[in-house]
C-alpha cells in the first residue's frame, strides 16, 4: 500500500469581476444585503466566447501538473467534478484530456456531486492511487455558473451567491504513508435531494421537449433552486461531523488543525465552524469575499491560494470539507 500526496496545485478564474453593486443594476439587490449573508464582495463571470467549464479546467490544470514538476505524459487518469459541463454529454473528463493534450487513451471520470465534487475526486484518485492502480493522478473541480443563472430579482437568492472558477491538483505516490493523503470521508443524504438542486432538462420531471413544447416565460425548472435556510442548517452540522470524523479516525482533534479549507459556500458557514472548533484566523482559510461559491472548484482554488501565500508547509495537517447539494458532504485529512 502507499498513500497519495498533493504535488501540485493550480487554479484559474476568468478576468471578468462582477461586484455587488453590478449585480443591483441588473436586480434587486444590494452590497450590503449581499455581503452580511454571504460575505461576498465579487465574484467572476466568463464572457461568452471566453471561457468553458473545460478551458477553465484545462488552465488550473497546467499549473498543477507544471508544479507536480511531471511531464504531462506522466498523468494517468482524469477526475473531473463539475455541476456545469460544456456539454449535457460526454463529461468535461475527455475534452480536457483532448484539449490539454494528455495521452491519448488514458481514463477520464466525471463526478457528479456538486460543492463535494472535488472531495469525492480526490477520494476516488487517492484509492487508486493506494491501491498502486496509478502513479499520477490529475484532479479538476471546475465550474461556469454565471450563464446559467436567473440573473433578475426573481433568482437573486441563488444568482448573487455564484461564481465561476477552476482549481485542480495532481496526486502523486507517496511511499511514506505517515505522509500525504491520510484518509477521506464521504456521505450523502439523498432525502432532501431537490432542496438545492436543478431540475431541467432532465429524464425525470422535465423534458427537454416540456421546455419547448410549453415555452413558458415563467418556467424556472431549469434554474437552481435552493432552500437557504435549510441548506444552512444541515451545512453546519455536517461540515462539524465529518471534520471531526476524519480527526479523530486519525487520533486528532481540532487543535491539531494547521489549515482547514472549507467548501467556500457561505462566510457565515465558515465562521461558524471556526468558533465551533475554537480555530483562529491563521487556522482558516476565507477567499469567498473575491470569488464567490465556486461549488466543486471553490476548495482547490482556496488551497492553492492559501498554498501560494505560503500559509500551508510540510508537515502541517490540512483539512478539506465540504457540504453542498444531494446533500453530499465529505472530509480529506492530510499530512502535507
Ligand atoms: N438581495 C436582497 N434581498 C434578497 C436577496 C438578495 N440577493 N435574496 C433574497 N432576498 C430577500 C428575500 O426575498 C427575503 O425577502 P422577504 O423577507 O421580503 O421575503 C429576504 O431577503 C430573506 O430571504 P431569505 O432567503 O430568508 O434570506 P436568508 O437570511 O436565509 O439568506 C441565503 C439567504 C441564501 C444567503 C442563506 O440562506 C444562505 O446562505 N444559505 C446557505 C446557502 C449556501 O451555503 N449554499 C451553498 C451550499 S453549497
């Protein structure tokens, strides 16, 4: 057996900043609303034309293998988490293996569990990796939110809180297995499935021939919907249980954390976390205020940043978690 390690990191986010104030042209909404129960500032929008959910991935991806210090051809396998693929089919898995020019007939795995997207990818690339099955595995969380929004008054609860981006890490074998990747923790809690979730076009309630055969101006099937203050309260137990969880599977408790890298859903979420486990501000980490939610990219942009600002060194325990839409939730504990 070995264990896995984060070798590399890179994240990506497109140029185009939307600030609070931008959106209340559009909408009915306001900075101060925004930021007291998000605290989002901004957050970036791909111009059409620009950018996909897979160039974006593609882009954090070159970073991460440059910084793994491989070669390209050395990947392989391909895990891709994303909430908003290019296309409905195939997965933004293969069109980054085309676009980035990896070898050409490695596997390519798209995950579908939304702001847990990238835990469970770096879950399934560290078994794989552990069982000896691969030596390099590349993981991509990324998303294009803002073009498939209700960008009026009618979606603010949900448009305001979004925001496009991409991070991506590559796992490598690691020999000592005190080291790295030390173990992952996924559940779901598919009773509550539609309170965040997005409907249409879909093989269940509604058919793409449903939109157009009703063509109906107030349809917002094909919309996300969330129910906030649900979302919230089950937000705050889980992203509790499952770090403490994976702590403690690992003789830990909170005071050992380093760094823990939530799922940026919410500031509020954040901090309520922090003061539950008696954290500091150097023992979390925040970039929410610039980019928004990002969903399955949010945690590997957040630890490349914390990363880069050299707040994360060998030897520290980090802490992913994450909680989102399913629910899924789930928790990675690693000796850096
Ligand atoms: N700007 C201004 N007003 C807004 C608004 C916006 N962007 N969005 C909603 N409102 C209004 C509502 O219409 C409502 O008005 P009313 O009282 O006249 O009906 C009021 O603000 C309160 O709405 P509510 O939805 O109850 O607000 P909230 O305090 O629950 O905050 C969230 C909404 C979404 C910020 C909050 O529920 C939340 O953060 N939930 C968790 C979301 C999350 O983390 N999602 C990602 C999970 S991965």
């Amino acid at each position: 057996m070995y264990n896995s390690r984060i070798s590399g990191l890179g994240f990506y986010v497109p140029e185009n900043v939307v600030t609070n104030d931008d959106l209340s042209k559009v909408m009915d909404t306001n900075d101060e609303w925004i930021q007291e129960r998000t605290g989002i500032k901004e957050r970036r929008h791909v111009v059409k034309g620009t950018d996909t959910t897979t160039s974006m991935g593609v882009k954090a991806a070159q970073k991460a293998i440059e910084r793994a210090g491989i070669d390209k051809d050395e990947i392989d396998f391909i895990v891709f988490a994303t909430l908003s693929p290019d296309y409905y089919f195939p997965g933004p898995g293969v069109l980054v293996q085309r676009d980035l020019g990896l070898k050409r007939t490695i596997g390519a795995l798209d995950v579908r569990n939304q702001c847990s997207g990238f835990v469970y990818g770096i879950s399934v690339a560290d078994q794989y990796i552990k069982s000896g099955m691969y030596k390099n595995v590349l993981v991509i969380g990324s998303e294009l939110h803002s073009h498939g929004l209700d960008m009026t008054t009618r979606g603010r609860g949900v448009s305001v809180i979004f925001g496009d981006g991409a991070g991506a890490a590559v796992l490598t074998r690691e020999e000592d297995t005190s080291k790295g990747i030390l173990s992952t923790h996924l559940h779901s809690e598919g009773q509550h499935a539609e309170e965040l979730s997005l409907i249409a076009p879909g093989m269940g309630k509604r058919w793409v021939n449903d939109i157009i055969e009703d063509n109906d101006p107030e349809d917002t099937s094909y919309f996300p919907h969330m129910n906030g203050q649900f979302v919230f309260k089950n937000a705050v137990v889980r992203f509790s249980e499952v770090i403490m969880e994976g702590l403690q599977k690992n003789n830990l408790g909170p005071q050992d954390i380093d760094m823990l890298i939530p799922h940026q859903a919410n500031l509020r979420i954040s901090q309520f976390i922090q003061k539950k486990f008696g954290l500091n501000d150097d023992q979390v980490f925040n970039n929410i205020m610039k980019y928004g939610n990002t969903t399955a990219a949010s945690i590997p942009i957040a630890l490349t940043e914390a990363w880069e600002a050299g707040k994360i060194k060998e030897g520290d325990l980090v802490v992913l978690a994450a909680f989102g839409s399913g629910f899924t939730w789930g928790s990675v504990i690693i000796r850096w």
